[in-house]
C-alpha cells in the first residue's frame, strides 16, 4: 500500500536549479517560525570551490553561517539553504572506502543488525546514498539481496563489485524504481542523508514508499550531543543543513507515523547517532531511546547552547595565541588534512598563509595544486611534511588525531603537533 504524502505545513521553497540560496524563516521539520540564534561563524566560501594555486584571487560568493535552535521540535539548523549545484559540485568524489573508521563502523552496522535483527538471505537490504557500496559490501558478502541508490560517480566502484546500485538522487520516483525492480526491502539504511538532503520530508516518504510493514528503517546522521560537548563548529558549513539529536529526529520519524525503537551513539564523524525506527507498533522499543531522549533534556538547553557559543569564540582566541607565540619564534606550521571541516575551522579563526606555510594532503587528492577556500594557502603533497620536517604541524582533521599523529609518526615526522580544538594544545 502506498504512504500518503504528510502534508507539511509551510514548507520552505525548494532552492535546487536556482543557483541562488533560500533564507529559512522557518524550520525545515516542523514549519515553525520562531527560530533562535544559537551562534553565527560569518560568511564561509563553499567548500568545494578551490582557485589553482597561483591564480589571483577573483570574486567569490560567501554564504552566512548562523545555527539556529527550534524550540518546538529542537531542530538545529543552519539559517541559509543553498543550491545544492554550488555545494555539490561534479567533482565532487568523496568515498567512504578510503576511511578505516567508516569501514569499520559499517562492519560492525552489519553485526549489530544480525544480532538484533537476524536477517535471511532473501531480505533486501537497500542503501540511500549508498557511496561506493562500502556499507552494502557487508550484507552482499554474506548472500543477501541488496540494493543501493547513489547521485555520484561513486556508485561506480559500487557496480564494479557487483553492487546493484541505482544511478540516481534518492526521491519518492527512484523509490518506486528500486520497489519496482527488487520489491519492499526489509531495512532501508540512510547514513548521512538527512543533514545533506533539502526535501528532508521527501527522502523519509521515499523511504515508507519503498520499507515493507514490518520493515526496519535505520539512518546514522552527525550527532548534535558530541558537536556542543567538544566544539565541532567546523562541521558547520552549507553541505550540513542539519544538526540532529535523538529528539528531533525522533520529531521527524513521527510526523510520518514512524518510531524510534533503539539508539546508539557511534563514532564516526567525531560523532554520530544511529538509529532504528520502524513503522508504529510494529517492534517493541528499547530502553536506550528514552535514556537518551533524557540526557538530551539535560545537554542541549537554551542555556547550553550559549556556553557553546563562548567556548567556540574563547578557542579561537586560544588558538591565535597559540599560533602568535609560535611563529614568534620564526617557527614553521604545516597544516595536516584538508577535509570540508578544515575550510570552515581556517575562515573561522582566520587563518592565512603568513600563519600557517601550507594544508598538505595525501597524495592523489583532488585539493591538491590548489588554495584552501577564502585564502591563499596552498594545499600540497603530505610528501612535503616528512621532506623539510617543520617544527609544527596543525591537525586540522582533529577528530580523528589520535589515528593521524600516530600515522604521522609513524611515516618519520618528527616535530611538534598541534591540535586545534577543542582546547587548543601542543602534543610533546
Ligand atoms: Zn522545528
């Protein structure tokens, strides 16, 4: 039987083939006008548009970053919805293969599924935005059907592993596509879609469309709770128009009759939430969605979001100072890792290339040759850090730190590391 459409009350108009950007008035899950300011970054250039090293410096858009608080369906969100064309460029070529820590989170995805849920090999497993087929490998190595649905070239490493896999953006039409094909899938899986994706309500009506009556609905999206706690703003930036907790998604679900039946923190992303919902009634509820639900209560109050806004302006000053003293002694620093995070953390704090030499990146990234985003620091070769070895190197994918300085030292770098956030320090 097919899902109403949910009508939503005053839906945001859509900015997609615009070229422009929409101001949200009102909130994009519950319609609510009265939205509050919980802290604004300034204006950040898109992250994906990089001039090649040695080009002047032309004209360049920026877009206001300002998170915003709903106090009806606690939905945090960022205040300006920008066409997904300029956000999302074709070039676009992010994979989760390449990182351990989603490899393993999606292994150990498919176990906890089997221990909880135990799966037969003809249950359909179908992933929306299923990347590179990192998370569906798991489930077609042990013989279940699966399905993915992927816009990017991605999907290509996907199909080459025996991956079917839908070239297309997830909607209600590539739904009844996939529906169409394989049948009602038995668990739908969506990791890091509901913060990117405009039509929030659209991509959870696709997914009733296509979830079998006792289908089983789990998404993983970048978790609100960790991001106040350890001061992740630099995940602020206009690909993320979202910042769930466990409460407004759980806000989200039951506008369209589903429920939370069990969470877990995880950490991915510097940290994420992964939650199971199915269709009302139809699975018991664990225990864990209200504990969570209640320590949300606690940590994510008006009154902590403006101690958020505090420590993030007090580690920039934390972090100049830091930088200041160090390049007064003539000090070299080296920037490590150039992922989208790092755009929002240098334009932010206000970084540029008479503070920090370069970004290095790992060979055979796309970034490299060209400037970080709103500057004219180059982003070169990691190759660089172990050749001239200076005496500083700034983590800036420092939610993963302790994995990259052991790489780090392990490839022969010998100086001191600093890692930014969320207390600016200097690792001996
Ligand atoms: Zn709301």
């Amino acid at each position: 039987m097919e899902t109403p459409v949910t009508q939503i009350a005053n839906p945001l108009p859509r900015t997609a083939g615009t070229g422009g950007s929409v101001l949200v008035d009102r909130c994009q899950v519950c319609g609510s006008p009265d939205l509050r300011s919980i802290l604004f970054i300034g204006y950040l250039p898109p992250v994906n548009t990089m001039s090649p090293i040695g080009s002047r410096p032309d004209e360049q858009p920026a877009y206001p970053a300002e998170m915003l608080h709903c106090p009806r369906c606690t939905l945090v969100q960022l205040g300006l919805v920008v066409d997904p064309s300029i956000i999302f460029p074709p070039h676009y070529a992010y994979t989760s293969g390449t990182t351990r820590i989603l490899r393993d989170n999606f292994a150990q995805l498919y176990a906890e599924v089997m221990e909880r849920f135990p799966l037969t090999p003809t249950d359909l497993v179908v992933d929306v935005g299923s990347n590179d087929g990192t998370l569906l490998g798991n489930f077609h190595r042990r013989g279940h059907r699966v399905c993915g649905v992927e816009p990017t070239h991605a999907c290509r490493i996907a199909l080459a592993a025996g991956i079917p896999t839908l070239n297309a953006f997830f909607s209600r039409e590539s739904a009844r596509a996939v529906k169409a094909e394989h049948g009602a899938a038995t668990v739908v899986t969506a990791c890091n879609v509901f913060a990117h994706i405009e039509d929030v309500h659209g991509v959870v009506e696709g997914i009733l469309d296509l979830l079998g009556d006792d289908g089983l609905f789990i998404s993983e999206s970048h978790y609100l709770a960790p991001l106040v706690e350890t001061l992740q703003y630099d995940t602020i930036y206009h690909e993320h128009l979202r910042y769930y907790s466990l409460t407004s998604l759980k806000y989200l679900l039951e506008m369209h009759g589903l429920e939370v039946i069990h969470a877990r923190p995880i950490p991915t992303h510097g940290g994420s939430i992964r939650v199971y919902a199915a269709r009302r009634g139809t699975r018991p509820v664990s225990p864990d969605v209200a504990r969570i639900l209640a320590e949300e209560a606690v940590a994510l109050t008006p009154e902590r979001f403006s101690e958020f806004k505090r420590r993030v302006s007090q580690s920039k000053l934390d972090l100049m100072a830091l930088l200041r003293d160090v390049r007064k002694d003539g000090a070299r620093v080296y920037a490590v890792g150039a992922p989208s995070r790092a755009s929002t953390l240098v334009n932010y704090v206000g970084l540029d290339d008479a503070i920090i030499d370069c970004v290095l990146e790992i060979a055979g990234s796309y970034k490299i040759g060209k400037y970080m985003p709103g500057t004219l620091i180059p982003v070169l070769d990691e190759a660089k850090l172990f050749e001239d070895q200076p005496e500083y190197a700034l983590l800036l994918s420092w939610h993963i730190g302790e994995e990259l300085a052991g790489k780090l030292r392990q490839l022969g770098y010998r100086g001191k590391l600093i890692v930014p956030l969320p207390t600016p320090r200097i690792l001996a």
